[in-house]
C-alpha cells in the first residue's frame, strides 16, 4: 500500500527550493493520482505555510474549501524555519516588529512556493498562511 502522506525534512532553510521541487513532483507523480482513483473531488493544491512549526504543507482542496476531502498530501518540515519563529516569540521585539518579520518570512516562502508550482504547470493551485488566510499577491490560478 502507498503511503498517503509523506514528509520531506530539511534542515536549513536553503534545502528548501530542493525539498519544494521534490513535494511537488511528489504531488504530481502520487498524491494527484491516489486522490482520483479513489474518486475524492479537487480543483486545486493547497499550500498552506505553517510558519510556527516549520512546515509547508500541500494536499488537493476544493477551491472553496468548506471541509477538507483530501486522501493524500505531503509536507516539507524545515527545522531552522521553525527555529527562527521560535526566536523571534522569544525576542524583545515590538509586536509590530515582530508581526513584520513573521509577514516577510510567509511572504518569502510563498513567492518559492508560487513560483516553483507556476513553474512545475501541472496543476491549480492556492497558497495560505497558517490561519488558512489566501495570500493574495501570490494566488495564481494557471
């Protein structure tokens, strides 16, 4: 049986672009394909950035996601990005400074994660931050 979720772990955060590469060929090649021949309706990959913890996870969604009715997904997990969060949390920042380094940390990662499935072309896609907000600027529909 095939496995229907699977992590892809990077230590730094410049494994990251490889470890995006790898997830989303790994979306292509089995999770797209397990999701249809068990007959699970989607319309988009999702991509949700999970800042605090360090993962950037992707499963097929329906464009208006009122329930989730994936089967299959895959996550990267990178430690540094979830140690930086956890610096920033424990820093003397203000919560203005604090709120935009997290916004440019999302931002960063998304723009990677855009560009990388444009640039893959073989399906719809949508990018979210963790509280499951679009990040407009970067929602490509191809």
């Amino acid at each position: 049986m095939r496995s229907r979720y699977r992590v892809f772990e990077c230590e730094e955060s410049e494994e990251v672009e490889a470890a995006l590469k790898d997830l989303i060929s790994d979306i292509s090649a089995r999770v797209i394909p397990i999701q249809n021949e068990e007959g699970k309706p989607w319309q988009i990959i999702r991509f949700e950035i999970w800042e605090d913890s360090g993962r950037i996870i992707a499963f097929p969604a329906m464009a208006d996601m009122d329930a989730r009715t994936d089967i299959a997904g895959a996550q990267i997990s990178c430690t540094e990005l979830a140690r930086f969060v956890e610096y920033l949390d424990s820093s003397d920042l203000s919560d203005e400074a604090h709120e935009q380094e997290l916004l440019e940390i999302v931002d960063s990662v998304a723009l990677q994660v855009s560009d990388l499935a444009a640039e893959h072309g073989e399906f719809l896609f949508r990018v979210y931050d963790q509280d499951g907000k679009p990040i407009q600027a970067l929602n490509k529909l191809l």
